[in-house]
C-alpha cells in the first residue's frame, strides 16, 4: 500500500509541475479558480479547456481548480456570489430563500442577475488570488522538499 501511495505521489507531482514552473502551475489553478466562480454554469470546463490552450497553461491544474465548482458545492458557492453580490450594490444580504432547490436556483437566478454576476466576478477574482499565492507557496515547499530529499540521500 505505501509503494502505491509513493507512485501517486509521484504521478501527482509530475502532473503539477508537468512545465517545471510553480508560476505557471499555481496561475493554472488561479484561472480554473477564476472560472469555478464564473457566472456561466455548465461552461466551466469547455471555458478551462479553451483558456488553458489559448494561454498554454497547464490544463490538467486548470481543471482542478474550475472542479471546485460541482454539483456538491454549486449551491453554497453561488448562494455566497449571490449574497456578496447583493451586499457589494447596497441591498444588503439579500441571500437564497431557506427552502430553495437546486432546480429552483436557475429561476431565482434570472430574478436578479445583476448581484449574481458581480458577486461571482468579484469573488471569483479575490478567491483566485489568494489560491494564486496559497498553491504556488505549497509548490515552492514541495520543491524545496525534494531537492533537500536529494541532498540527503547522496
């Protein structure tokens, strides 16, 4: 079990730095973040493929990131856009009804989708920043580690 959980390690590794760049691994992550947020439900990953091949970043972290947004996590993200968004224009927390379904979501959506997009947009924007900094100091500390891995077997 643990040479099987070393070789995903591994794996995991090689995919994260498959361009050998935290940078680019941690802005890759950022965007599919970014577009996790998004306003455009069911677009997400048609919206990270495109982006990751226009920008040439890695798409594997991309869609990582853009996954965050799911069916188990859709109403709480955009429950919190839709409340940030409200408060941000000066209505307050005006957030979902208690009762709401997800298949009533879309319909409250269409009600008020001026809060919707800017407080997707605008969380989106502050979340993918902070993941920004957050995945490239993990990064940084897994290099260092291996290298001081390295160092201590030689």
């Amino acid at each position: 079990m643990s040479k099987f959980i070393n070789n995903l390690k591994d794996h995991f590794k090689k995919i994260i730095l498959l361009d050998g760049s935290p940078h680019r691994a941690s802005l890759s992550f950022a965007i599919g973040i970014f577009i996790a947020f998004a306003p455009h439900l069911g677009f997400h990953t048609l919206s990270a493929i495109g982006v990751a091949w226009l920008l040439k970043l890695n798409l594997p972290i991309m869609l990582m990131g853009a996954f965050v947004n799911n069916p188990w996590t859709l109403l709480p993200i955009y429950g919190f856009c839709l409340c940030f968004g409200n408060y941000l224009l000066g209505n307050g927390f005006n957030c979902l009804p208690p009762e709401l379904s997800g298949g009533e979501l879309i319909e409250f959506l269409k009600d008020s989708p001026l809060p919707f997009v800017v407080g997707t947009l605008v969380a989106g924007t502050v979340v993918a920043i902070l993941s920004y900094f957050v995945v490239k100091r993990i990064l940084f500390l897994m290099h260092f580690q291996d290298k001081q891995d390295t160092i201590n077997s030689i």
